[in-house]
C-alpha cells in the first residue's frame, strides 16, 4: 500500500503543473455559498413544509450542523498534504487504492444523476417562457452552452458560478427583507390571515405532525445539500487553499442559518404551515403576496440559474474526478490530457453526453416528479457513501499520521466523536429512506451501482496482475 500511495504521490507531482490554480477566494466563497444552497430549497421546500411543519427549521439546521463537521474533516485533509488535487486522492491514500476508486467513480456518477435531474428541471423551466420550444431542443443547448463555457478556462467556471450564486443570494435576501415588512406591518393575506412570527407556533405547535413528520422531512431536505463538499474539488484549482478553504468551511454554518432557517420563518410566519402547497415553490407565493406582479417570471429566473448553477458544477466537478481517476490509472487514460487551457476536455465532454441522458428520461417516464424523486433519492444516498468515505478517512489519518495532526492549522473539533456521530446519523437516515415507496424504490436500485463498481474493480486488478 505505501509503494502505490508512493506511485500517487509521483504520478501527481509529474501533473502538478496541469491544473493552474486560476481560482480566487472571491470564486471559492461563492462556490461554497452555491454549494450550500440547492435547488432543493426553491423547489422542495413546499414539500418538507407540507410534510413536517414548522419542525422543518431544526431538520435544516440539524443536517446543517452534521455536513458542517464532514467539511472541517475534508478541510484538515486537503490543507495536510497540498497535493491532494481531491477527496478522492486523500481516500486513496489513506484506505487504500479501492477507496479512490469508489470514491471518484461514485462522485462521478453522483454529479451526473444530480445533472441529469437538473437538465429535467431546466428544460421544465424553459418552457415557463419558450412554451412551443421542443423539449429535445431546449436540453440539448443546455448541455452545449455548459460544454462551451466550462471548455474555456477555470476562470470562466468560477465566474459563472460566481454570478449564478449571487442570483440565488440575491433571491432569498429579497424574500427575508419581504417577508420581515409584511410581519412587521401586519398584512393580510387573501385566505385572512395576518403575518406574524405568531403563526410558527399557533397552527398545531412546532411538531404538528408529530415525532413521524419530523423525521419525513429528513428524506427531502437532505438533498436540497448535495453539493455542499464541492469546494474540495477545487483544491488543486484554488490560488490560496490555505486561506481560501478554512473560510468558506467556517462561514457554512452562518450561511444555513441565514439562507434556509431565516427564509423558512419568513414563508412559515407570513402563510401558516398548514396553507402551504406542496407542489408549488412558496418562495412564489410568498412574492405573489407581496403584490409582485412579475414574482412568478422572476422565481422563475431565480430556480432556473439555481438548476444551472448545480448542473455546471456538476460538469465541472465529474471532469476533475475523471481527470483524477485518470492519473491514477482508475479511467481511461484519455480523460487525463488537458487542452492547451489546461482544462480536461476529454472528461468535460464525455460528463456532457452523459447528461443527455435526462433526455432520454423525459420521453422513457412521462411523469418528470416520479424521475425527478427517484434521481434525486439515488443522489442523495451516494452522496452520503461519499461523506461517510471523507470520515472514513479522516479516522484512518488521525490513527497513521498523528504527527501531521498536531501540525495542522486547521484541526476539525471534536474529531474522532463527531466522525462517528455523523456516520450514525447517516444510517438514521437511511432508515428514514425506507419508510416512503418511492425513496425505498431507490434504495433498492443504489446497491447496483456497487456492483458494477466491484466488477470494474475486481476487472481492473486482474487486468493489472496480468
């Protein structure tokens, strides 16, 4: 195992002058910030209301709270050996070739499932203001307009997802401030209900659905955070890590508070709980309320850069692991040449094709929400095989490089207990997967991709014995 963690570390410093680090701190706050908010909180949250209730806040928080931890465990890593271009190099390393293996393809397959949601979602969006544009046609320029931009350089990544995050903070500080004047000024809505902070606790309680609610609303939320470890796959792209990563980690707490709990009470204080639709984004409504004639076509915008701004990290971030899994000798040697712009074109355009294949889903199930909570159920799951394989890690490192611990200037709190406190909350809430139909659907379709996984593997080791 140290002769092949030996190979890695060589065959990284032989491409070390591939990447540039061409990202600023100012792209990395953003790319943590667009990280932290997904689509899941436009969209969804009508749903994880309906669901839970008011106790929908403390889902956020207490997920909030659990990713934080997985980040700072990623944080120490990365910041220990500078030649980590990923997770997926540190998982290598440290458990051992399988890991890295694992671990890059299923981030992989990760972003191209989120992707393919997103591409479903966008196409929807299109058709919002294009109603006769043919759905083939409004799916294929997205993938093609991501393909060009991101074929660029990585500056024009990060300036992308600069500005598609900004939208997004933009849309939600319109909605607190909106929401905050309406409770103030004690306005009637058209049902005869007034605003007031009153109204998150006077409809049934905290827990109006009781222990069961609460834990239902696990099952969505937890994807509205996929993304959030996306900052890690820019560590051999950032100018300064070392300054650049431990703040976009710390501020992630702030951020939930701010974007998802502070906008929840905004939604829940100004209709009650029990008044919100679940198919309908009450970020919408809420604006509709605030006599926003064009709230519809601005949300509209808003969710539509939002689904953009996940399906562009998601080609950004599937052709580093491909670039990655390349040197390691986990993918075709192709996916590891870099265009004269020092961009892995190779793995951009394959992760691109891949995508298409939301295409193809919309023709194959004509009901987009039955694709749309089976891919984001699947997404969800092998993000969380993902963050378990982080903390993985992290305890392996804490047991054979101590020395390097102690050195680090950014050491995770509470270590080894938070590492195990997050792994059992994971299992908890794979649990929780099991009680709907249509997550436990997908429950029983995820371990497929293992098996495919563990062929390639095994394959792969033979192929290399010979």
């Amino acid at each position: 195992m140290q002769e092949e963690s030996k190979i890695l570390t060589q065959s990284e410093e032989e491409n070390a002058e591939g990447l540039r680090r061409n990202l600023s701190n100012r792209h990395i706050q953003l790319i943590a910030i667009g990280g932290a908010i997904g689509t899941g909180l436009f969209m969804g949250s009508g749903k994880t209301i309906s669901l839970a209730g008011p106790s929908i806040i403390f889902v956020y928080m207490i997920i909030g709270f659990m990713l934080f931890f997985v980040m700072r465990a990623m944080g120490e890593l990365l910041l220990s050996n500078l030649e980590y271009k990923s997770f997926s190099d540190f998982a290598a390393d440290l458990l051992g070739p399988w890991a890295g293996y694992f671990t890059g393809w299923t981030y992989w397959f990760c972003w191209v499932v989120t992707g393919i949601a997103d591409v479903v979602a966008i196409t929807a969006y299109a058709q919002f203001w294009f109603p006769g544009l043919s759905q083939w046609i409004a799916s294929l320029l997205c993938v093609l307009v991501l393909l060009s931009l991101n074929l660029a350089t990585v500056k024009m990544f990060g300036e992308m997802e600069f500005w598609f995050a900004m939208i997004k903070i933009v849309a939600i500080v319109g909605l607190i401030i909106a929401g905050l004047v309406m409770v103030l000024t004690h306005f009637q809505t058209p049902t005869g209900t007034v605003a007031a902070f009153s109204n998150l606790w006077n409809d049934g309680g905290f827990f109006p659905k009781g222990v069961s609610g609460f834990f239902a609303g696990f099952q969505i939320a937890v994807f509205a955070f996929v993304g959030i470890e996306l900052v890690g796959t820019t560590a051999a792209e950032t100018k300064d890590p070392q300054k650049s990563l431990p703040r976009a980690i710390n501020a992630i707490p702030l951020r939930i508070i701010m974007f998802y709990v502070f906008s929840l009470i905004m939604i829940m204080s100004v209709t009650p709980w029990s008044h919100v639709v679940a198919d309908k984004s009450p970020f919408v409504e809420l604006f509709v309320l605030a006599g926003l004639p064009a709230a519809a076509s601005i949300i509209n915008f808003v969710v539509l850069t939002s689904a953009a701004s996940s399906a562009n990290s998601g080609v950004f971030s599937t052709s580093r692991m491909l670039f990655g899994l390349a040197q390691e000798g986990n993918a075709p040697k192709a996916f590891g040449k870099l265009s004269s712009r020092a961009v892995p074109s190779n793995g951009l355009t394959f992760s691109c094709i891949c995508l298409l294949g939301g295409v193809v889903l919309i023709y194959l199930i004509p009901n987009v929400v039955t694709v749309f909570t089976l891919v984001t159920t699947v997404s969800a799951i092998l993000f969380m095989f993902v963050w378990t394989i982080i903390l993985c890690s992290y305890l392996v490192y804490r047991r054979k490089r101590p020395q390097l611990h102690e050195a680090s200037i950014y050491k995770m709190p509470l270590g080894k207990i938070m590492c195990w406190v997050c792994m059992a909350f994971f299992a908890f809430v794979l649990v929780l997967l099991t009680l709907q139909d249509d997550t436990r659907q997908a429950l029983m379709v995820t371990p497929l991709w293992f098996v495919i996984l563990g062929i390639g593997y095994w394959l792969r080791s033979r192929s290399r014995r010979a």
